[in-house]
C-alpha cells in the first residue's frame, strides 16, 4: 500500500519561499498569480493492508518526524 | 568540570565547541558520537552548530531523533546545562527541549557576519558576565535561522521572561535592518522554563579569540565556568 503525504506551511507563517517563486513568475510575464505556497510531498511504501490501520500509522510518523506540527500541516492521502 | 560536545555526522562547529570549551572549563571535553546511546556524566552539554545529517527533512530534524538526543532530554530535564548553537539550537527545538521553530531566512540567503546582540537578561548562568540591554558582537552563519513562535508561545516566552538575546544594532536598538533572518520579535537565542538550556543561532564560540577579531563570546563560557564552579 502508497501513502502520499503533502507537507504545507500553516496558513500565517510567513513562506519566503513561496513568495519569491510568486516573484518569479511575474518576472516571467505570468500575471494573475494571486499566491503562492510551496510544500512538500513525501511518498510511503508501506506493509500495512488496512486503510485505516495504515492512515493512523502515517499520522503517527507525520506527528513525531514528517511535518513539525509547529509551523507546518499535513495531508495523508492512502492509495491502496 | 568535565564537559560534552555531541558530534552528529555533518556537524562542523563541533571542534570549535571542543576549544572553547577546553579554554573555559580547562579539561578535554568529551566528543560524544551521535550513535551512542549514553554518557559520562558531564557538568555541561554543547550541541554544536552545522548541517546535521545534510539538514534532510528540516534543519535538526533527523538529528532530534537519534539515539544521544534522548540522552540528552533527560539530562537536560535533570538540570544539566546544554547549550543548543546554531544547528544546535534547530535540533533543540525539534527536540521539544525548547519551543518554536528555525525557519528558512526571510531574505532566501544564508547570511554569514557579525551582527550584534542584545542582552534580554544577565542572571541566568549563561550571562552574568555580560550587562543587561548592552550589546555585543557575534557572528552568525546560517541559512534557516528565522525564530517562528505563535502568538501564545510568543507570549509565554515574553511572560516567563525566557527571551534570551534580540539581534539589535551596535547601541542596542532593536530594528528590521539590524533583524538579518526576519526572526519573530528580533529573537535570536531563548530559554527553557528552568533557564538551564540556551539555544542560539549565533555562534559565541567563534569570537573568544583576538586573533580571530573579537571576544565577546567568551564571557558566555566564563560566566557558565563561575556558574557551575558555586
């Protein structure tokens, strides 16, 4: 079984980087770019059969490793 | 006294540490490989400054996982000084001993020079020797160094009085220019509750030495020497 998880900034914390593709795009003449957050995806193989069983699990890693939960949110997508 | 300096792979201030450490407290410290799961028992932790395990994931991420930093939780909830600079003040906060998060510099550089810091407070053990609301000089290099706390930590730490350096200019006034990571609140170093772990994102060790253009770093490892010795 795949996990997918996306790793993002909180919404209010400040995302430099983020801000200067935003820039970068409008040097590029592509206006109309309201916003720009950039994340991170981490992609998991794992044993596990069990959709939930496995949803907890990843929870469990993105809580004590994946993402730091001070600054940053996180999104499990399961593919089974 | 015996002291102890963590060494993870990528460390690369680990050998400074060990000097300044050897000039203060006398003895040869105790380089501890990240792999070891204990010990000695020690007066005195450095968790030096450098790219620990590449900075994979976030700076002192991986680090804040391996076997010696549950070492050194416990010893640090025990009482014993630790010193957290650079990396090693990342790695102290991924490892919950002190609470924010080093982010990515404002500016997108890694920023490399001297910049001045105030001195919040100097009762704790880390700053008697410097005065109170003076600033002194200490170099910085880093590329995630930016302090982010959320509005309640931000205000616990303010409360508790657990702020431990703001960068400021060379008379001491805070300011966006004299900020140079974009850091929340000008802060550059904090406490934890018990006041005996400092994390900080300059580097004190590198300027006890004239030779070497400064040494406003070293009333830090007096100060600690007087502290521990009473």
């Amino acid at each position: 079984m795949k996990a997918k998880v996306h790793v993002m900034l909180k919404n209010g914390v400040l995302d430099p980087q983020g801000k200067a593709v935003e820039n970068a795009l409008g040097s590029l003449g592509f206006d109309g770019v309201q916003d720009v957050r950039q994340g991170k995806v981490i992609e998991l193989t794992l044993n596990e059969t069990d959709i939930e069983t496995a949803r907890t699990n990843v929870a469990q890693m993105c809580e004590k490793l994946l993402a730091n939960t001070v600054i940053e949110n996180y999104a499990i997508e399961i593919e089974g | 006294m015996k002291t102890a300096v963590i060494v993870f792979p990528g460390s690369n201030c680990d050998r400074d540490a060990q000097v300044a450490l050897k000039a203060s407290f006398g003895g040869e410290p105790v380089m501890v490989w990240h792999g070891d799961a204990d010990m000695p028992a020690v007066d005195m932790i450095v968790v030096p400054g450098g790219f620990s395990y590449g900075d994979y994931l976030r700076s002192g991420a991986m680090a804040a996982t391996s076997p010696i930093m549950r070492e050194v939780v416990k010893r640090a909830n025990a009482g014993v000084p630790v010193l957290g600079i650079c990396n090693g003040f990342q790695i102290l906060t991924e490892s919950g001993l002190l609470p924010g998060a080093l982010m990515r510099n404002a500016g997108l550089k890694f920023v490399c020079r001297d910049v001045h810091l105030r001195i919040e407070r100097n009762d704790t053990m880390f700053t008697s020797r410097y005065t109170q609301n003076t600033a002194i000089r200490i170099p910085i290099a880093h590329h995630d160094g930016n302090y982010f706390a959320d509005a309640d930590t931000l205000a616990m730490l303010k409360g508790e009085n657990r702020i431990a350096f703001r960068y400021c200019d060379g008379n001491g006034n805070l300011s966006d220019d004299a900020n140079p990571n974009g850091s929340i609140d000008h802060i550059a170093g904090i406490y934890n509750e018990k006041l005996n772990v400092l994390g900080m994102m300059p580097h004190p060790e590198r300027l006890m030495d004239p030779a070497l253009g400064g040494t406003d770093g070293t009333a830090l490892f007096e100060g600690l020497v007087e502290a521990l010795a009473a």
